[in-house]
C-alpha cells in the first residue's frame, strides 16, 4: 500500500487532520473490520508483513474489542510483535468508523527489561546456590545441591564429575524434578569433548563445539527425558586446584545454550568449585585433626597389673578438647614390673600449650625403661625441653606403681607440682612429701622422691592447680584452694578413685559458676578392695608395709 497523502475521511471532522502522517512513529488507519484503510511512511515496512500474515491477532483483538467512537480509557494500552519488533498501540477513533492506531516501538525497552529481569533471576539463583552449598562442608552433600540446583536453574539435567580416585570418578546425577544419585565409574573422559580438560581447570569449549550424538551413554543420569539436544561442559574451579567438572544436559535442540547462559553456567560452576574445594578442604583438615588429636586427648584410664587408675580432664575452653594439662598411665611390661604415671602441666592454654605436652608426652614414653630413677628422667626431660629452645615450661608428678599382694606401692617425684593427696580408708588424707624444681627453664633440676603405700579401698590424687585456683564462689573471686581440696577429699575414704575424680571434678565446677578458670586434671590411682586375680596380678599376698617413706 502506497502511504496516503491525506488525511481519511471522517479524520478532519475528529480534529486530527494530516497529522499522522508525518509521525515518527508508525501510524496506520482501520476501518471497522480491521482493514488497512492508510498509513503512513514510517509504517510503510509493516505493510507487508501485515498483507502476508494479516493484521496480528493482539493488535486486531484490541480493535474489533473497541466500540466506534469510544475515546482510549486509562486501560493498558495494548501491546505485542509485529515481525521481529515488539510494539505498544494507542488508538485515536475518528468521527466514522475508522480507528488510527499509533505505534510506539518498544523493542528495546523490553529487551532491556527482560535482561535485567534475567540478570535479577540469575543473581538471586546464586544467591542461593551459594548460600545453600555454603551452608554443609560435607562434600557428599555440597555435591547433591550443586548437581540438583544445576538441574533445576541451568538444563534438564547435570552431571557432577568429582577429580579421579585412582582409575575411578565420583558422578554425581541429576534430573530435574528427581532424586539425585551418585557412585563411582570408571570413565575415560577423553569421550566427552572438553571433559578431560575441564578437570584439568582449563576453559571450557562452547556448546556449539559439542555433537550431542558423541556423548558415551554413562553420561545421561537415569530418566533423562528424551534425546540430548546440546551440552556444556564447564570446570569447577577449586582453591588453586580444580574440583571436578559440570556436564549440564537439555533434551531438544531448540532448547540449545545462549552464549549468556553458558556465561552463567560458568558463574553457576565458579561458585560450585569454591564450595566442593573449601568442603573438602574442611574434610582433609578434619582427618589430620582427628588423627593428631587422638595422640593428644588424654587417655581412658581403668585397672591395669591390679590396680585401678581413673582420670578426668577438663580443658580451659569448653569448645576445645585440648590443653597444657595432661596425664598418661604406662604399663609395665608384666605384673612384676612398674607402671609409670605421669600427670604434667605445660604453662599456656590451648592448642599451642597441647603442642608441647604431646612432645613432653612422647619423650616420657621413651623414657619409660629409666622410670626405676625419676631424677634421671626428669633430668633428661629437661635437656630435652631445653635444646628445643622451648618458650615454655612444665610442672610434673611422676608416680612408679606396683601391686605387692593386696596392697600397691607406689614412688612419688613432684617437679614444681603440687604434691599428690593419699586419701586412706578411714577419710585421712596425707600429703606426700615430695617437692622439685620445674623442667624446661632452667639447666638443673632437683627433686625429692618420696614411697608411699596403699591398703584396700585406699587412693592416690594427682591433680593440676586448675582445681586449686579455679575462682568462684559466692562472690565469684575466691580460690577453691588446698583446703577445700583436703577437706572434700575426708569425705571420699574407701571410694573408688573414679568416683573421687568425679566428686572433685564436680566441686570445682560447681565453684566456678560462671568464671572462667585453668586446665584442670585428675588422676586416681586406687588399690582395689576386691583383689582380683588376673594376668597382671602378682597373687600373692605380703607383709604389711610402713604407709609411706622418703628418698633423697
């Protein structure tokens, strides 16, 4: 249709005249049915779509939907594609039956819309994958959120290949809509183009790069729907080494990868990779800890050569299990040998003071066969400590034990400790005689050996300063002391040196309240009431034996 160089008839009589003519925009005239009746130059490159397809049906839905003569009401105004623009149509009706509709081209206002509506559903999709893969540091789990999310936000399906365990990879399944599976195969991922370089960490290839009809059958996850229409294949980028790699899946090819969302899928993986990488990080330092940590937990402590041994330890911060406090039990290689207990106090709190009981510990185990002489053992402890050029010290109570009959003998070395308590039967308590000098500050050391004896139901306390000094109490700054110490321990005469630990344990935190306090230890060392004869025992019984005595 050639454009009009006049105005419609009936156009004057409404006051628009030739107006529309010269609009910038593309302005066409209808007659009641719909039809073409003229338009102007700017719609002139609509005409001919219009005279292939007719008028489009949004745009003659809202004409036929007028009544002649009714003026634009403050209704949306109607809108849609004309070709492959996007139009906005506002009607001036004339005085007859024709209708002159302006149209405002708004392609690029909604395309901007449209991208900032999918660069917003995109942010706020790894919002959430970030927040939900951050939330576990379970490797499993981070694996099942990013394959199931990926399914859900990025393709029909995904496929998370974990970095080879031997000749074997981890894939982790998903479709969307259902379960998630995972299990090892063994892959050659030099059959799925790009693969092999992803868990590599290099750049992936693009999708167009990919023929769908390539990929190895392990590649689509049980109920994948239909046939692979096209493929990404994108690293998961670690913490300086990869993670693994995402394969993501869709069914049909008009369903192919944009050049922006394999953007996103790059961005989706990014944060994938972070979260597999800081998850197994977590893991492998969980493992070391745990395998470190059971070197330095003190040890459960029971009846050994016909003595019982109980132990109790609790550490200066609730939420670590570790400290300067320590105790071991050492058995004898049999019954007529001694056992050697040690329980020690490094100065400090903490992972850093649990550091060098572990080195004071494992240099005391091999010092076992020299136990028969705690001066010598303290004496070459303290070289030791020395030469490492340690910053901090140590206060020890050694104890020699052996059962002789019903009875157990025992030899006591304080080295800048707290002398151990001897809780007889009858509720006296004794204070061993026996005192030194601390290891690892100074070059000679010096202590006194004292023996002492237990009957049946009788025990021996060795504690940590954490007891004596913990701050309480009704106002919440006074010592728990030596004296309250002595004084619970007169109440425990013929218990078991389990119970004792416990009752002590129990008083010192009832002390505290809310205060906060040291390292505290405790070990019981108990003749039994009941002899019980076992492969430690001696079995034999022997002359009643002077309670306790000294050496220099």
């Amino acid at each position: 249709m050639i454009p009009s160089q006049g105005a419609p008839a009936g156009a004057d009589d409404a006051g628009i005249g030739s107006a529309w003519l010269d609009a910038p925009c593309p302005v066409v005239v209808l007659d009641a049915a719909g039809g073409v009746v003229d338009a102007n130059r700017a719609a002139h490159p609509l005409l001919s779509l219009v005279a292939e397809t007719g008028l489009p049906p949004w745009l003659a839905h809202a004409h036929t939907g007028r009544a002649p003569g009714t003026p634009a009401g403050p209704r949306a105004a109607p809108s849609g594609w004309i070709g492959d623009r996007y139009y906005e149509a506002h009607a001036t009706p004339t005085a007859g039956a024709h209708v002159v509709w302006w149209l405002l081209d708004g392609t690029d206002h909604r395309l901007t819309r449209t991208a900032l509506r999918t660069a917003e559903d995109r942010a706020s999709v790894l919002a959430e994958v970030s927040s939900m893969l951050l939330s576990s540091l379970n490797v499993p789990r981070c694996s099942e959120v990013a394959a199931r999310m990926a399914a859900e936000h990025l393709a029909d399906a995904a496929v998370l290949v974990a970095p080879p365990q031997g000749h074997r990879h981890l894939l982790t399944q998903a479709v969307r809509g259902a379960e998630v599976t995972r299990g090892l195969r063994q892959i050659d991922p030099h059959e799925v183009p790009g693969l092999a370089e992803a868990l590599q960490g290099f750049p992936p290839v693009p999708a167009r790069w990919i023929d769908p009809a390539d990929l190895p059958p392990w590649v689509l996850p049980p109920g994948f729907p239909g046939e692979v229409g096209s493929v990404i294949v994108t690293p998961l980028p670690g913490h300086g080494v990869p993670a693994g790699a995402l394969i993501l899946l869709r069914s049909t090819p008009h369903q192919g990868f944009s050049v922006g969302e394999e953007v996103f899928a790059r961005l989706f993986a990014a944060r994938a990779g972070a979260a597999l990488s800081a998850a197994r990080l977590y893991t492998e330092q969980s493992a070391v800890t745990a395998t470190l940590m059971r070197d330095l937990l003190p040890p459960r402590l029971s009846h050994v050569h016909g003595v019982d041994y109980a132990g109790a330890y609790r550490p200066a911060k609730d939420h670590e299990l570790v400290g300067g406090d320590f105790y071991d039990v050492h058995p004898g290689a049999d019954a007529d040998a001694e056992t050697f207990v040690v329980l020690g106090d490094v100065a400090g709190k903490g992972l850093e003071a649990a550091v060098l009981t572990g080195k004071i510990r494992n240099t005391l185990q091999a010092l076992q066969p020299l136990a028969d002489d705690h001066s010598r053992v303290l004496t070459l402890l303290n070289g030791a400590l020395l030469s490492a050029h340690q910053t901090r010290f140590a206060t020890l109570v050694l104890a020699s034990v052996r059962r002789h009959g019903d009875r157990v003998r025992l030899r006591l070395t304080s080295a800048g400790h707290l002398p151990p308590l001897v809780v007889r039967a009858d509720g006296t308590v004794e204070t061993a005689d026996t005192h030194g000098m601390l290891v690892g500050a100074l070059p000679d050391v010096h202590a006194r050996t004292t023996e002492t004896e237990l009957a049946p139901g009788e025990t021996c306390l060795l504690y940590t300063d954490g007891i004596t000094e913990a701050r309480g109490g009704p106002l919440g700054d006074e010592m728990f002391g030596e004296e309250r110490l002595v004084e619970a321990l007169t109440e425990c005469g013929g218990l078991p040196g389990e119970a004792i630990v416990e009752r002590v344990q129990m008083l010192a935190a009832q002390w505290l309240a809310d205060g906060g306090h040291d390292d505290m230890a405790a070990v019981a060392i108990s003749a039994p009431r009941t002899f019980r004869r076992d492969s430690g025992d001696r079995g034999a019984e022997s002359p009643r034996q002077p309670r306790s005595g000294t050496t220099g």
